[in-house]
C-alpha cells in the first residue's frame, strides 16, 4: 500500500512569511539578503562619510550629541523601515491572497500532490515539482519560481512528518533545501 499523507490547517500569515523566506532560500543570495542589505547600508554610510570629508574630522565632532543623535537615529530608522515592510505592508499583500485565512486541504501520495482552498485545486505530479523547501515547520514544494504548495507540520491529519520529508526527498529530482 502506497504512503498517503493528508493536511487540513487554515493559512496564517506565519504561514505567509515562512513562504517569503523559503522563497528567498531558493534566491542568489540563499537567504542571506537581509543581512547583506543591512552592511550595505553601513558601507554606503562610511563611504559617504568619507567621499564628503567626514571621516578626516577628530571623532570628538561625533560625540557631539548634535551629530550622534542622528546616527542613532540611522541605527534604529533602518530595522524600524525594514520591520514596517514585513508586517505593515507584508499583512496587507496577505490579505489580498484567495488562500489569506482559509483552509487549506491537501494529500500527498505517490503520484503528486493534491489541495485545494475553498474553490480552488490542483493536482500535481511529483515530476513537475521544481523545488522543495524543508524548514522545521513547513514543506513547500515549489511548482513554479514563485508558486509553491505550502504543507506545514500542524496541519498533518495523516502520517508523520518525518516519513513524509523523506517519502517527499525520495520522489524529488533535486534534494530539498533545508531552511
């Protein structure tokens, strides 16, 4: 008898961002983008400072709390800009979704994988399964560069999450990338 697991669990917008993030695990920079733009922005700061002839001043001027307030302010504006993003905007683009608080059902067997959300459903081969994300909670099995298939631990009704990770490895071209 073939191994059949099922998921029935509504999408939240945990579910959203952990997408987001197995997205970006799958990018050129394998999930290290955050952090590369935050350096970025150091590295342009300093060398904007020193294009401009601030870096030849005596550090006694950025200790003047005239000046270092607002490279504090720097320090604290850029997560608070990039946190806005993730949340503000993040839940408002979630909200525009057909699948944003719905349930989601879904099997996986040994021919594809089937789901559907409310009207919607699809199934898939395991053949057109481009990529596959594992992270603690979730499997996404990407059927496309940006649509993916999301199976997340707490919604597993059927089965355990550990076979179902390898019974997915087994059936995938490419071994899915641990997140």
């Amino acid at each position: 008898m073939e191994a059949v697991y099922r998921f029935a669990s509504e999408t939240t917008f945990s579910d959203y961002r952990a997408l987001l993030r197995a997205m970006q695990r799958l990018g050129p920079l394998r999930g290290y983008g955050r952090w590369l733009r935050y350096s970025s922005f150091a590295v342009i700061f300093v060398a904007t400072l020193w294009w401009l002839g601030g870096l030849s001043t005596p550090w006694s001027v950025y200790l003047n709390w005239d000046v270092a307030k607002w490279m504090v302010g720097l320090v604290i504006f850029i997560p608070l800009l990039d946190l806005f993003f993730d949340h503000v905007v993040g839940r408002w683009v979630y909200s525009s979704y057909p699948a944003a608080g719905r349930l989601l059902t879904a099997s996986v067997d040994g021919d594809g994988i089937s789901w559907a959300v409310d009207t919607r459903s699809g199934r898939v081969a395991w053949s057109a399964v481009k990529n596959a994300v594992v992270t603690a909670d979730h499997l996404f099995l990407f059927i496309g560069k940006l649509e993916a298939v999301p199976l997340s631990r707490r919604g597993l009704t059927e089965g355990d999450w550990d076979s179902l990770v390898a019974f997915a490895a087994a059936r995938l071209a490419t071994p899915p990338v641990r997140a």
